[in-house]
C-alpha cells in the first residue's frame, strides 16, 4: 500500500532508495546534499534488514564503497554536492566503463548561486563527460519517482545514473506517495566471464570504452519516455528543464495565456538529437529556462541561431538561480511593482562564528604568535569549513581558501618559494578528507610550514556528524612522518590563551615542519550531545587500561 511522508527534494531520493531496496547508502556531508543521506540513514536505523549506511572519508571513497555494493550485486546509493563529484570524478568516469552489477544511483545536488559552494558548476556537464545518464526532476515527487527509475535504468543499461538536483529542489518540502518497499535482495556477485569488464588494465578500457559508445543509443531509447513536446498555437516557444520546468508550470497558473506556447520539456539525458529538430520546426522563437548552465540552451543554438535566448544572449543573468520572476521578466509578462526582494535596502548579517566556538581562541593564539615573532603580515591558508569564516572582517585571519584539503599543500608550495614561515589551517574531517597526502609531501619536504588542525571532533558545518578522524588526528599525523617533537596538542580555550600563543611560537619557529592540534569539541555538538556516547564508550576503554587515545608524551 503506497504510504505518505513529508520530505524535502533531497530526503525523497534517500527515501525511495530505501523503498528501491538498496542494501548500502553512502556520502560524504556537503550542503545541499547531506540530508539525502541521513534520511536514508535514520531509515536503514530503524528497520535495517541487512542494510547499511556509511559516511565515508570523502566523496571517492564513498563512490568506491557504492561500486563495491554493485559489484557483489545489490543496489546502492551514493550522495554528494556538486563540487564533491570533482573528488569521485576518477571512479564515477572509470565506472562507466566497469558498468555496474546492482543498481547504482548517484545523488548530485549542485548550488546555483553558490550559497555554500565554491562555484556553481553544472553536473550535467559531467555526466556528458562520462558518457553516463543523468535525470532531472522538478518536484519533490519527482525527486523519489525519478530515483526509482533510475536504480531500474541502471540494471537496465548496467552503468551507474545520476539524479541531479540543484538547491531549491533539494531543500523544498512536499508531500510524498511512496511505492511497497522492497527487500534489500540482490543478483548475485558478477558471473567469472565478466571478470575482466571490472579490469581496466588498457586492454580491457579500450574494449569496454567502445561497449559504452555502443550503449547510447540504447540509452537514448531507455530515457526517450522521459522528454517530450506539447504543441502550442504560438510560434514562440520554451524549452524547460529542472527548476526551469517547475517554475514555468508555476507561473502557467497565473497566466494561462503560457499554455499556448510550445513546449520542450527535458528531464533526463542523453537526449534523442532528432528531439530538438523536431521542436524548433514548431516555433520562431525560443526561451530555455534551465538550471544552471546553458547546457539545453547550446544544443538548440547550434540547432539554429539568433533565435534562442537565454543565459547565453542575456535574456537571463548568465549567474545564479533561475526565480519566476527572472522567467516573468525575459516572457516580458507583468510583474508586482516594487523591487525583487534580492535588491532591497536591507542590513546585511553576515554569518560569524558561534558564541564560545573553540576557533575563534586558536586563531586569536596564532595571530598573536605571529605578531610576537614579527610576522604579522604572513599569508595563512585556509580550508573548507566553517573555520573558513575567519577570512572575514574583523577576523582577516586566512588569506586563502580553494578547495577541500588545498590549505596545506598550498602552504607548502608557498615554503618552498620561500614565504616561510608559511602557515595552513584545515578542519580535522578535512584533514581526513583530502590533507593527509599533501602533509605527507609536507613531511617530505622539510620545508619550514605550521600546519593548525582545529579539530572539533565534527563535521562542524554540515550537521555535527561525527568525524571519521575522531580523537585520532595526532595518531594519522605521526603517521605522516612528523616528528613528535613537532607536534602538540592544545585546548583552545581562553584560559589556556598564554600557553597556546607559546606553543604557536615555538612551531613557527621551526625551520621544518610543524603541527598543531586544536582539540575542543563544536559547541553546537555539545549542545545536543553528537559524541556523548561515543564519549561514555572511550572514558570505559580507558579506565580498563585499554586502547588509549593518548599517543604524545
């Protein structure tokens, strides 16, 4: 019996995953993908079933995970925003050719406008890199029937689909119909004659690259169902897709006059290239409202041009969400008078850090450290995270922010240009995420670099999930090659202030590498007690006398 839930966009692909049958769910957190997971998560809690759901170290590792899941025959699902795709690229492309045994659905939720991001690039782009499928839904019911689809379209052609949602669908709530839930049951780990599809030694890439070129028209038929043309009366038309589709039905309900317009509705890709021809013969004019590269906008233009608008020609800014009332605008319909909300005259509150976050006191220790030794005007780089925002007024302590894991690899490439001493500050999940290669070059290198971990013992900015480094990054340092002499571990807290501005010194002071651990846990994660079991477990090994934490003299 179909039941009702009340989920976001992002929750109902989690959620008919779970009633699709998946045996695992893996991720890693990143803004506005995290809660695709963690309701599958909570899910799988509830009513395992043999069932399990994973955070990963980072988004590779995560993919990795979910193609192990496939190759011994369940359906999987795996989750991350757009710019974490970038770090699974490797696997994702190669698992093109590989195929996969049990279904395997990607969830990609990208982030026009960038509200947490560091750009606003288009997944799209990179499923037509991969040669892979991609669907894209506009309502939160969509989100779970799409999804659904896609773990049979992935059987179906055995490659990996993706489901690619961008903010506003992952972070909208609706009302959701679900289908009977399957068991979590599976086909069976891949038969020995395929053995060598999972191989991509050259031989084998080349053979299984031109069995994936063969697979798109085969694709295209597969998804055929999902595109379509509604014929109209005028001769100017729109293409929609996404958000873009979404929006037009909204604003189709204020004007119905927007019915007579002929219509190219996309909601998955590889499209058929006989589609467009098909559509551009009905109309003179074309608007494309789409989310958020010009990605349908270019194929109609080289289709025909002069008559296509959109990101490209300017009718639409060529950044940033699509809103009704840019699609009002470029329509040329009436819109309310007054300003867009965006453009009033309002105060801006800019975020901060939390009142009493133990990052504020380890930056405040190495500003002053800085200022003692006559350095006050070095460069620190800094990571992804919510330390990151200390690059802010009156902060102004990071001068630098790139990507996941850049901070200390950066610091040291700028050592050894010779800005020394060169300072990276990195979270410890980013740390564990993508820093431990480049502090291994940092070891190697010998060149005279401060690396501050401020390890909150969380996934501080998405959610306070438990880091995977918990209470280890001393361990994984060491590990690295950093002697223990040059690695220390503080307690940043105002009372501890004197002896961490010392400690700060002394590692800037040295002409090798250094690292400093800032161990206090988020505030937020106090507050609702994320760690306190996890707690309660470590303080009994430890009064037993076993498996310490504790590894520096």
């Amino acid at each position: 019996m179909a039941q009702g839930t009340l989920a976001l966009g992002v929750e109902a692909v989690g959620c008919a995953a779970f009633d699709a049958g998946i045996k695992g769910a893996f991720g890693y957190p990143g803004t506005p993908s995290t809660e695709g997971f963690e309701f599958v998560e909570a899910m799988i809690h509830e009513a395992p079933e043999g069932r399990v759901a994973q955070w990963a170290a980072n988004e590779k590792v995560a993919y990795d995970l979910a193609l192990g899941v496939s190759y011994a025959g369940h359906r999987t699902l795996v989750t991350m925003k757009h710019v974490g795709l970038n770090v699974a690229m490797d696997a994702y492309a190669n698992s093109a050719l590989t195929g996969v045994r049990g279904g395997l659905v990607l969830l990609v939720a990208d982030d026009p406008g960038m509200h947490s991001s560091q750009n606003e690039q288009d997944s799209r782009r990179l499923a037509k890199f991969a040669w892979l499928p991609v669907l894209e839904p506009s309502t939160v019911q969509e989100c779970y029937d799409f999804t659904w689809r896609a773990f049979e379209l992935s059987e179906s052609l055995q490659v990996p689909v993706m489901v690619r949602l961008v903010t506003r669908l992952a972070h909208c709530r609706a009302h959701l119909v679900r289908r009977e839930v399957l068991a979590p049951t599976g086909l069976g780990v891949a038969p020995k004659e395929t053995i060598q599809d999972w191989v991509l030694i050259p031989s084998n890439a080349r053979r299984r690259y031109v069995d994936l070129l063969a697979k798109q028209p085969r694709m295209v038929a597969e998804l055929s169902s999902m595109n379509r043309i509604i014929s109209g009366t005028s001769r100017r038309g729109v293409a929609v897709a996404g958000m873009g589709r979404a929006y037009f039905e909204q604003l189709a309900l204020e004007h119905p006059e927007l019915l007579e317009l002929p219509r190219l509705e996309v909601c998955a890709y590889p499209m058929d290239p006989g589609l467009e021809p098909v559509f551009l013969s009905l109309v003179d004019e074309v608007f494309v409202f789409e989310e958020d590269y010009p990605v349908l906008e270019e194929r109609l233009t080289f289709q025909r041009a002069g008559t296509i608008h959109g990101r490209m020609d300017g009718a639409l800014p060529r950044t940033g969400e699509l809103t009704p009332r840019l699609l009002k605008e470029a329509l040329g319909l009436s819109t309310a008078d007054g300003k867009a909300a965006s453009t009033l005259d309002l105060p801006i509150r800019a975020p901060r850090f939390c009142d009493g976050c133990g990052h504020v006191d380890a930056y405040e220790a190495m500003q002053e450290a800085l200022q003692n030794i006559g350095k006050a005007d070095a460069r620190v780089f800094g990571d992804i995270g919510c330390y990151t925002l200390a690059a802010q007024e009156p902060m102004s302590a990071i001068h630098a922010v790139v990507e996941m894991g850049a901070s200390i690899s950066m610091a040291v490439g700028a050592a050894m240009a010779g800005q020394t001493p060169s300072i990276a500050v990195i979270g410890d999940s980013t740390f564990g995420h993508s820093g431990l290669p480049a502090l291994l070059t940092a070891a190697d290198s010998g060149v005279n670099v401060t690396v501050m971990i401020l390890d909150n013992r969380v996934v501080g900015m998405t959610g306070q999930q438990p880091s995977q480094a918990l209470d280890q990054v001393e361990r994984m340092v060491l590990g690295m090659g950093i002697p223990a002499s040059q690695v220390q571990v503080l307690t940043p807290l105002p009372k501890q202030h004197e002896a961490n501005v010392k400690a700060m010194e002394s590692a800037l002071r040295h002409p090798g590498p250094s690292v400093v651990v800032f161990r206090r846990e988020c505030i937020q994660s106090l507050r609702r007690g994320v760690l306190k079991e996890y707690d309660r477990d470590e303080k009994a090994r430890q009064e037993q006398g076993c498996c310490s934490t504790e590894v520096l003299p």
